[in-house]
C-alpha cells in the first residue's frame, strides 16, 4: 500500500508540475542522446565527431538504446515518441526529487521544514527549467539526495547508498566523489574494504569503459568537455568560483531562499548541531562544494546546473529557517528561532509575485518555443532534398532524429552551406533569439543563402529554401 501511494503521488506530482511549467521541450544534449542510442541499437558507432558535440553519459545513453524503436518510429518525423516519453520521465524524475527533498527535510527538521524545502525545490525557475527541457541532472539529483535519504534512515547502509551514488555516478561524475568518500568512511568505521571500494569504483570504471569502446579513449568525456568549454568561451577554473558561485547560487534560490538557508543554517549549527541530520546536511553541503571545485579546478565549465545539488541541500536548511523550531524546547534558542522565521516568512510572501512572474515568463517561453519547433518541424518533413542545413549548430540532433539521418549530413551554416539542398531559416530575428541564439554565443549570425535558392512554401516561423538537382526537383 505504501508503494502504491508513492507511485501516486509521484504522478500526481508530476502532473502538477507539468501543469505549472508547460509541456516541456528537450535539450540539445539529451537530443543527441536519443540519435545516438538509435545509432548504438542499429550496430552503428554514435556520431560523436559532429562540431560541440555534448558530453555522453552512459545511463542516459542505456536508455536512449531501450527507447530506440520509438526513436525510428513515426511516417514523416521520427523520434516524437521518444522525445514525449523522455520528457514525461523527466517530469517524475522532478516529481521524485521534491519527494525526496521532502523526506530529507522532515528526517533532519521535521515536517513542516519538509514540506517549505521541497516547495522551494520545485518552484524554482531553474530547476523547473532544467526539469521541463530533460536534462540528466534532474534524475542525478534525485539519485544522490535518494542516497543521502537512505543514509539517514539507516546509518552505515552502505550497498544500496554506494548502488544510487553509482547509478548516479553515470550521470555525473562529482557522484564519483561522493562514493569515494562514502566508502572510505564505511571502511573506517566498519573494515568493508573490498565490497565498498568495489562500489565506489563501479561509476568511474563503467565510464571510462563506455568511453572507451564509443570512442576509442577512455579519457574521451572529460577531454571533450574540457575542450568545448574553450571553443564556446565558458567560464571555466577554480579562480572563477569564488564570484561564480554565489551569483548562480543566487540565481537558483533566490533573495529568500538564500536568506532562510543562511538563518537556518547558522541556526542549526548553533543549537541543534548534535543531531545527525544537521551533521550530514552540512558534510552533504560541503562534499556538494568540494565536488564543484574539483571539475572547475579540471577545466570543466562553471555552469549553474552543476550548483543544483548545493542549492538543494540549501534548500533544505532554508526548511530549516522557516520551521525548524518546532518541537524544540520552549527558551531563547526558540524564542530566536521564531523570530527569524517570521523574517523569512515575511520575505518569501514579498517575493512571491516576483517569483510567480518568473515562473509565468518560463512557461511563456517554452510554449514560444515549442510552437517555433513545431513549425520548424513542418518545414523539414517538406524538405525536397539532401542535404539538409540548419542556421547554426543546435537544430542539428533534432533534425536528425526527425529525420533518421546522422547529426555529422547535416550542415551547419555558420561553417559554410553545400552548393545544394534545403536551407531551413528562421522568418524573423525574434524566432531566431527566441530558438536557436544564446547571449552567450560567440557567433550570432543567420547566414543568408547565396543566389539560386529559391524559397519554397515556408510557415509563421520558419522559411524553407532550397536547391536541388533537377532529378530530385520535383
């Protein structure tokens, strides 16, 4: 019964948060995955040699193989239902994750601190974001705070923490830390050297060898990070965190959510620091820190989903903030502790409208969003020839899971288009920034295609030009 309600209230929960976010659109790395795991299920080697290829993990890519009938499938657009399944997923892998926030945060503080830490999770506008476009590291949070649960449920588990750091761990590799960590300690405390190292080493090892047979080099993944973190200019080295860090913090909890952290936090420590919970939310913050600094310090880049572990175990304590006074003994220390709730309370209600006017502006731009890639969708299933060629790299793994070609035939503009075939290009600068620019990029243009093109029936968003051999012409 119990399993039955869990499972009920993760849809329910997801319901709610596809309803608050949008239907949801997936990301430009979790694109490449479903068109590589078709690759990998056909006998093919991924096409991972296409310009600012991501970074593959290996649990995601086990999935994409499972979901790679549905990647084929479909008349004139291949892989629809694959992108539906996968963002359906990403929704209860969001739903799990303020369940588990939730549980933390009522194990170390109670229920109501549960409750307040997971309403925060879930309603922060990066995190929905991240969610709602299906990106790993929705699930890899899940997993690693799914670990840190059990942990505190039952001390020195060991296998099943070391088994969700692992699973973890082919998501993203700070889980590697974790693991290690965990396991030296359990060895310390319990000799359990050759099970627990075993364990810890599973991630890295199982990485290394999926590099290794994809690509030939064990080393690929962070290597190619590394080197497309250069190409596109981010910000990257441990000299960088210390101003990085707070701001994207920030980005993600906002004024009143850092402000109920850092009281609860202090407050925690100060008079309830003797409790386990308290004990491993602040080792759990700390390892989360120290993980961070280890990829900046390798050359990986300094990016705001990476800080999504940190900020959910500060969201707990910010739980913490508002509510962990409760049940504590009446005296100063609670007569403190109330009085800094009321604080924080009364800055959560302040910003509530700023935070519901965010919230609104994510779902506007995924609805505009997905209406430009539906659009574009109708244009490439017209295309009358080969080769394909898009405006810049981030159409290129969604027109080839359309359709069923590999990323490396299509062409990107921005390095030159074939003297034939068909140019898909967005109708107005608005669609442009509002689907495939970044601020970020260092290359901003919509290449113009040379004379002889000649424009076919385009739509609202996207026109379709073309050049095709008199053969394939009509």
């Amino acid at each position: 019964m119990r399993a039955l309600r869990f499972v009920a209230g993760v849809a329910a929960g997801a319901a709610a948060l596809w309803l608050l976010a949008g239907r949801g659109l997936a990301n430009y790395d979790t694109l490449y995955t479903l068109v590589w795991g078709r690759e990998i299920a056909a006998g093919r080697s991924p096409d991972l040699d296409v310009p600012i290829a991501p970074t593959p993990h290996p649990l995601a890519d086990a999935g994409a193989v499972l979901l790679a009938p549905l990647s084929s499938a479909g008349d004139v657009l291949h892989g629809e239902a694959a992108i539906d399944v996968v963002l359906a997923l990403s929704f209860v892998a969001l739903a799990v994750l303020g369940w588990v926030v939730f549980a933390l945060g009522r194990a170390w503080f109670g229920t109501w601190a549960g409750v307040a830490a997971a309403l925060i999770v879930v309603t922060r506008v990066p995190v929905l974001d991240f969610g709602a476009r299906a990106y790993v590291d929705i699930p890899y949070l899940a997993l690693v705070l799914g670990a840190l649960l059990v942990e505190t449920r039952r001390p020195r588990a060991g296998a099943p923490v070391l088994g969700l750091l692992a699973l973890a761990g082919l998501l993203r590799p700070e889980a590697w830390l974790f693991a290690v960590a965990y396991a030296a300690w359990l060895c310390m405390r319990e000799r359990r050297l050759a099970p627990a190292a075993a364990l810890a080493l599973a991630a890295p090892v199982l990485w290394a060898l999926h590099d290794l047979v994809i690509t030939g080099d064990p080393l690929h993944s962070w290597l190619d990070t590394r080197e497309s973190a250069r190409e596109l200019g981010r910000t990257t080295g441990l000299d960088a965190v210390p101003t990085a860090m707070p701001r994207r913090l920030g980005e993600i909890l906002r004024e009143p959510g850092l402000l109920a952290a850092a009281g609860g936090g202090l407050l925690a420590l100060a008079w309830r620091r003797g409790e386990r919970g308290v004990r491993l939310g602040a080792i759990a913050g700390v390892l989360a820190v120290i993980a961070f600094c280890v990829l900046a310090a390798g050359g990986l880049p300094i990016r705001t989903r990476y800080l999504l572990l940190p900020a959910s175990v500060l969201a707990i304590f910010a739980g913490a903030g508002l509510f962990g006074w409760r049940g504590m003994a009446p005296g100063p220390p609670k007569t403190w502790w109330t009085r800094f709730s009321a604080l924080a309370l009364v800055a959560f209600v302040v910003f509530a409208p700023l935070q519901a006017q965010r919230i609104a502006s994510l779902r506007d731009a995924l609805r505009i969003q997905d209406g430009i890639q539906e659009d574009l969708g109708d244009v490439v299933a017209r295309a009358p020839c080969t080769p394909l060629a898009v405006p810049n790299r981030r159409p290129v793994p969604l027109v080839a899971l359309w359709r069923d070609v590999p990323p490396g035939t299509i062409a990107d503009a921005q390095d030159g288009l074939p003297d034939q075939g068909s140019y898909f290009v967005p109708r107005t600068s608005r669609v442009a920034r509002d689907y495939i620019l970044d601020p970020r990029d260092l290359d901003r243009r919509v290449p113009a295609p040379p004379a002889g093109w000649r424009e076919l029936r385009g739509n609202a968003s996207w026109r379709l030009l073309a050049l095709c051999p008199a053969a394939s012409a009509g």
